[in-house]
C-alpha cells in the first residue's frame, strides 16, 4: 500500500532480533535501552524464548502505563493485561470462556451489523448464538440503546444473553462513537448483566476533527463505582492497525477488568494451552505503547512520521467520502476513524435479477462485475450483514492518494455503466 514502515519501531525490532546490533552505533540510544529491557525480560536474553502464557512482564507493565497515560491517569493494573497474536486471539479467548449452556440457556453474543466477520464465525465455531443488533446508517453508524433492548428482548425468547460487542472505531463503517453513547452502552450493559467486549484497535486512527476516541474503560471508571467496579469489560489493541500497521508481527493485547477470580483462573490456564502469543509480536507491542517520549534521540523523527501517516490517511478518507458521493447511486457516510469506506449502493431490479439467475446476493454480482471489469477487488456488503434491501461494499482508503484516485474513479465508472447497462 506505499505506507514506509515507523523506523523506530523497526529498529527496537532489528536491536531484539539480532542483539549483536547493539554495539552499532548506527541505532539510537532510545533504541537501545528499550531493546535491552525488552531482552533482559526475555528467557535467555532472546526472543527466541518461550514467555509467560501471560505474556513478558515488563511489556504488560508498559501497557498498563500507556493505558493509564491514555485515560488521563485512569489505573491499570499489570495483573489485568494479557498479552494476544493480534486483537483477534484475544477475541476468541473471551468468548471461548464466556460461552455456556444449551437450548434456551445457550450463550447469546451481541454483535453489530454490518460487523467485522471475525465475530460471527467465532460464535459460530463455539455454537453460541449470533444476537444481531442494527447500526443507524441514517445517523451516520450510531450505535442506539433502543436497538439494542429490541435485540435483547427478542433473543432472550431462544437463547441467553451474555455478551455485548462494541467495534469502536467501526469497521467495516468507520464510524465514532460519541461519548454520550457509550455511557449509554455501559448503562445498558450494566442493566442487563453483559459482558462486554470493547474492540479499540482503531484508537488513533480518528480524522473527523468533530470526533474523539473515548475508550470504554475510560468512561466505565468515569461513571463512578457502582459501574466501574460491576460491569465487566474485555477491550483489545493491536500492532496491526493505528499508524503502524504491522499486522505480520501479531501483536496484541487485552486487558480484563472485574473478572470473578475463578473465572480468572480459567483465563490463565486458557492461554497456557497455546503456550505463549509470538515473542516477537510481544516486543512490537512494547514499542507502540511505549514510544519515545519528548527530549529523546527518535522523538521528532517518530513524531513525524505517525503525524504524516495520520495526516494521510484523514486526507484519504475526506477524497473517499467526497468522490463517492459524486456518483449517483452511491452514498457514503463520513469516514469518522478506522480505515474503510462503506458505501451505499443503489442495485437495479434487472441487476437484482440477474445476480438471482447466477445464484449470487446483489452485492456479490456488483463486485464481481468490477473485478472483472477494473481488476478492483472490493467486499460486498452481504459479507458483513446489512439491513434487508440495502446494499453496501467495503473498500480500504489505504493505498497512496494518487492511487486511490485512480481507483475512485474507476469505481465511478464502471457504476454509472452498470447502472445504464441495467436500467
């Protein structure tokens, strides 16, 4: 996608990889001592090493620190932090434990539609029902309470309950949600005795100036302790998003708040099976919660570069926004945060038809006719689940701008044919 690598973190990394490096003086100091903490925490000295299932404590510390430094002083406690391979290990742990019962008492998760299809083939793997509630595409993706106590009242008829999932920045749908809403969310929660599950890996990617990430633990502590020391939250970060974008690395973590002990315990011996999430994984999470900091050698280096892959990316999601609602028959939404467009896309009865004559959803047959016809590879809507007679695709903002350009306007092309060919 064009995006150059955060050479901070790449260093850290080269320095832990190959400690031989360390005597360079091609490398800063700042990169040095957190290479050497990061392997003086080690076994062996090596990323090489098994960790603890928990992960590398020094790491966790660092990320308890950053969370507390994130929230304006909130607490974090070490013993909470686990570290993942990716966001989406630590998803999957959260549920394998939460999910329980049979016929009516089964476990019921909570997911948002449209949602990033990890959710439902987790709970589909695990048997447990899928319990869709529905965002506002007409209030740009807002989460409402009231949707959500329609979609509990009704599940509570076949299953039970258990989980709330909140994707915040929303992918596929990038959309923010307001701190009002999560208070909203929380209270809700705490009503009906969810667990709740807060996927954040999108935090710094937020580029509607109207916007702000507020992280669910923030505003649950806020809210005072009849909520804070109840309502029992699981909410994940990851390597693979934000402006570093090192997905290959799988690196992740978890922090779990006001878990019964017991139910702890489970945890730990949960995430032993698998030993340990990447060594390696573990040090690139260190970096990104533990950058370097004003005075130090890398600071307006680093600064620089996460200023101008953020910059970047705001610019791309405001052209993505702009040129697609151009195009008559689409419609977009604001590209709040993350890293998506999700547009809207008006679908012909004759097209409709004729996707029906190849046995394929709508949306599947409009981007299978722009594959074929552009060579872009784009996800339809139907992947993510939408509202019935509403037809989306996802498609990233990632490549460089002059790139996307090209692709934005083949996209506009090829709509407004397929739109003349199926009048």
């Amino acid at each position: 996608m064009g995006q150059q690598p955060i050479t901070f973190l790449r260093q850290v990394m080269a320095l832990c990889t190959y400690p031989n490096l360390l005597d360079s003086p091609s490398f800063p100091e700042d990169a040095k001592k957190r290479a050497r903490r990061i392997l003086q925490a080690c076994g062996g000295h090596s990323l090489g090493s098994y960790s603890a299932s928990q992960g590398v404590n020094c790491i966790r510390e660092d990320v308890a620190a950053y969370i507390t430094r994130r929230d304006g002083g909130v607490p974090a406690d070490p013993d909470n932090i686990y570290l993942t391979t990716g966001a989406s290990d630590g998803i999957s742990t959260i549920l394998k434990i939460l999910v329980s019962g049979g016929g009516k008492s089964r476990t019921g998760v909570m997911i948002p539609i449209p949602q990033y299809p990890l959710y439902s083939a987790v709970i589909s793997e695990l048997d447990a029902i899928q319990v869709n509630y529905y965002l506002d595409e007409e209030n740009c993706w807002a989460l409402n309470v009231n949707e959500l106590r329609r979609a509990v009242q009704e599940a509570k008829d076949h299953c039970d309950p258990k989980v709330l999932c909140i994707i915040n920045p929303g992918n596929p749908t990038g959309q923010v949600q307001s701190r009002k809403c999560i208070e909203d969310v929380i209270h809700f929660a705490w009503e009906e005795k969810l667990f709740l599950l807060a996927d954040e890996v999108y935090q710094d990617n937020v580029y509607s100036p109207d916007c702000r990430f507020h992280s669910f633990k923030k505003v649950l502590y806020e809210m005072g302790p009849e909520y804070s020391s109840n309502v029992e939250l699981a909410s994940f970060h990851s390597t693979s998003k934000g402006y570093m974008g090192e997905c290959g690395y799988r690196g992740g973590y978890m922090e779990v708040i006001n878990l019964h002990p017991e139910i702890k315990g489970q945890l730990v011996k949960l995430l032993s099976v698998r030993l340990c999430p990447p060594v390696s994984g573990q040090a690139a999470m260190d970096i990104v919660v533990n950058p370097p900091v004003a005075g130090e050698e890398s600071f307006e280096q680093f600064s620089r570069e996460k200023e101008s892959v953020l910059g970047n990316l705001a610019k791309k999601a405001k052209l993505t926004e702009d040129l697609f609602n151009q195009v008559p028959g689409i419609h977009c939404n604001p590209l709040q945060g993350a890293m998506y467009a999700f547009p809207r896309i008006f679908i012909p009865v004759k097209a409709v038809e004729a996707a029906q004559a190849h046995q394929m959803a709508p949306d599947m047959f409009y981007c299978m006719k722009l594959l074929e016809e552009t060579g872009i590879c784009v996800v339809p809507g139907s992947g993510f689940g939408q509202r019935e007679g509403t037809y989306h695709f996802r498609m990233t903002i990632l490549p460089p701008v002059e790139k996307l350009k090209t692709v934005l306007q083949k996209v506009k092309d090829f709509h407004i044919n397929f739109l003349e060919k199926y009048a």
